[in-house]
C-alpha cells in the first residue's frame, strides 16, 4: 500500500505541502518498484479526494487516481495493470491501511498474508501502533521513503509525529506495562480531520460521515461480518474496546 498525500492532476501535485512533490512522486515510484520487484502481489494505491479546496483544480478526482496517472504519464504502469487497487475513500493513515485491506478484499475474496506500506520515513511508528490495533503483528513491513527537504518541513513533521503516536498510547505507563488505548485513531480529534477531508458533497460532520460510509461499504464485497466491522470500527471509542474487533483476517 501507498499511502498518499497530495492529487496529482494535469503533470502537478495539488493540495500537498509546497518544496515536498519530488518526495510524493517518489512514494508512487517505490511502492510500484516493489511491485515489480515481485514483493508484494499487488499494489493499492490508497487515498481519496481529501482536498477540497483544490477539487475545481483536479476535477475533483482522487489521489489514488491520481498517483495511477502519475505512473502511467511516467511509463512506470501500463493502464490495464491488474495488480493496482485503487482505494478512493482513506482520508488518513488508519483508513489507508484499513481500507487498503478491504480493497485488497473485494478485488481478490480473501485477506492478504502479508502487508506493506510505503510512505515517510519518520511515520513508520505510526503505521506500526496502528497495525496493532488490526492485529497485524507478524505481517506488517515498512517501507519508509524520503526525508523532509528543509529545516521547517523536518520541525513540522517531527512535530506532528510525536502529537499523534503519543494521542495512541498511555504515557503514564511505565516498562513494561505500556498500554495502547486508541491505535485506530478513534478520537474525536482524529474523527474531525477525517470530516474534514471529506469531498463538499457530504456535510462535515458525524452525518456525512455516515453517508461517506455506506459508500466504504462497497468494500465489504458483500459480506456480511465485513460490514460488521466496517460499522464495529466506526462505532468504537478510544480505550481498550480495539481488542475485541473480530478481524476477519486474524
């Protein structure tokens, strides 16, 4: 899986953070290097139209789509390459391994044996406690890609970082008691981002996110326990309650 982070769209990258297209260009080249490489047996491409201040610019497409052009405009795919998944919904890094996974689903009828994800370097602890949360331990590998091109884009990430992982665990626990009490990014802080980056088609709050999730549930395939979980993990709160989602892929 790619996680992605800006449009591609017309030979530019929108919505992104300005010095950073080489590095956004570079996560679609990695990710599709390993798939060539024979890594992984297919590749998502994960990330929807989580930019809506340029979605006139972009004609409103995702990033997922966008990064697939950006392969294809590179001679990097061939359009009718069956290996890419297109995951058009994730709006950050939980659901773009989350819907990944589902992706993968209800293109193939079963669960994948092994995960990779590529993106920044400096998220890798991210995608691992969230990997925790899905219970991916023992099938989860990382492939970070890139450093950040100045001294404010470095602050910046860092930052952020150190907010999110901690907003994942109790840091009041001391060795070796560590505790995880949200590594599915249940909070309502989480909950508000991911509104936000929702296309204007739907009203930025727990509403339209409802909306939003019946049309995630095309994933399910179908599949009954599928949307089960789909509805476990949206109605789940921060705390210890991430144990007992029944993965269908444990």
């Amino acid at each position: 899986m790619a996680a992605l982070h800006a449009i591609y769209f017309n030979g530019r990258w929108h919505g992104g953070f300005p010095g950073e297209e080489s590095f956004y260009a570079r996560h679609v080249e990695a990710a599709i290097e390993l798939l060539h490489a024979g890594t992984y047996d297919y590749l998502s491409l994960s990330g929807g139209r989580t930019h809506p201040t340029v979605a006139k610019q972009t004609a409103g497409i995702s990033e997922a789509e966008g990064a697939k052009q950006y392969a294809i405009d590179k001679g990097l795919l061939n359009a009718d390459d069956d290996r890419i998944i297109l995951e058009t919904c994730a709006r950050d890094s939980m659901e773009n391994l989350y819907f990944s996974i589902l992706a993968f689903f209800q293109k193939t009828s079963r669960w994948p044996s092994r995960v990779g994800v590529v993106s920044w370097a400096s998220k890798g602890l991210r995608f691992h406690l969230i990997a925790c949360g899905m219970g991916l331990g023992g099938r989860i590998f990382f492939h970070g890609v890139g450093d950040y091109p100045t001294q404010t884009s470095l602050e910046r990430a860092c930052a952020a970082e150190v907010h999110l992982n901690a907003a994942l665990t109790d840091p009041s626990c001391i060795p070796p008691d560590y505790r995880l009490v949200d590594p599915l990014l249940r909070g309502s802080e989480f909950a508000g981002k991911r509104w936000s980056r929702m296309p204007d088609m739907f009203s930025p709050d727990e509403h339209g996110n409802n909306l939003y999730m019946d049309a995630v549930k095309a994933y399910a395939a179908g599949n009954p326990k599928v949307l089960q979980l789909i509805d476990d993990v949206e109605n789940l709160k921060p705390g210890d309650g991430w144990r007992d989602i029944a993965w269908p892929w444990l």
